[in-house]
C-alpha cells in the first residue's frame, strides 16, 4: 500500500523499491532468536499481550522456546521483506 499512499497523498515522483533481511548463519539465528525469546518474555510488549489477553505466561513461553529451538537448528531460515518509498515533491 506504500505506493498507493504516497499518491493519495499528492506525490507523482514515486520509485518503489524493496529490500529484505535475512538470518541464517549460526551467529544470525542466535542473535535473532535470542532477541524475540527474551521479548516476549521481558519486555512492553510481553506485558502487552498478556494484559490484553493475547498470550498467557505459559504460552509466551512456549513461543520463546519456539524461537530458541529455531536458532539451535542448523536448517533454520528466515527472511523478512521490506517495502520502500522514496518520494520527491
């Protein structure tokens, strides 16, 4: 919708374009892995979820575990895309 957007907006100069990240490696895994284990263990959004009744104690630690167990597995892959904009007046 970015492209729609920036029209609706009034912009007529727009070059979409996009870009991804990836995490494969060992280093790449863990890293990322890591980082979503400990938030949706311990963080705002942790307690966000729980107080809206999104995810209990117990399923935010199952998710954790999900992310730890796809960091430790050699086959583990994940690729997030990015949708990008840059308009000119």
């Amino acid at each position: 919708m970015l492209h729609a957007w920036a029209r609706q907006a009034g912009f007529t100069n727009i070059t979409a374009t996009a870009s991804t990240w990836c995490y494969s490696s060992e280093a790449e895994r863990a890293w990322w892995g890591d980082l979503w284990a400990e938030r949706v263990m311990h963080s705002p959004f942790a307690e966000h979820v729980e107080r809206e009744g999104f995810a209990t104690e117990a399923d935010r630690q199952r998710i954790a575990d999900g992310w730890r167990a796809w960091a430790a597995d050699q086959d583990g892959w994940l690729t997030i895309p990015h949708g990008e904009i840059l308009c000119r007046a």
